[in-house]
C-alpha cells in the first residue's frame, strides 16, 4: 500500500515541465522555476561549503582532543 501511494504522489520534474505518475505533463510556471534554480544554486553552495569544513573541523578536533588527551 505504501508503494501504492508513493508512485500516486510521485512527481518527477524535467526541462520546467511536471511529470505525473499517469504520464500527464503539467507547465511550471516561470516564479516556480526561477525559485526553484535558486534554491538549487543555494543547496550546491552549502554543499562545496560542506565539503572544505566538515573535513577540516574534524581534523581540529582530533588535533586538540589528541593533544589534550597524550600530555
């Protein structure tokens, strides 16, 4: 039943067009698209942020617990 429900409410989104699950395309309209982009655009900059301060924030904490725990 879970799976039933899932496809129903399944959208699949491709070139500013809606895709439902019966194959009917819906338009999107262009405020819709363009706030779409944006938050597009603001996930991939946390993510590159993501990727330089997740690595670098561990090896800080490992540097001063290790330190701190070897004296």
């Amino acid at each position: 039943m879970a799976n039933h429900l899932l496809n129903d409410v399944q959208l699949i989104h491709m070139e500013g067009q809606i895709r439902l699950p019966n194959g009917t395309k819906v338009a999107q309209s262009p405020s819709l698209r363009r706030r779409s982009e944006s938050l597009e655009r603001q996930a991939l900059k946390i993510d590159k942020f993501s990727r330089i301060a997740f690595p670098l924030l561990f090896v800080v904490l490992n540097v001063a617990y290790w330190s701190y725990y070897l004296r």
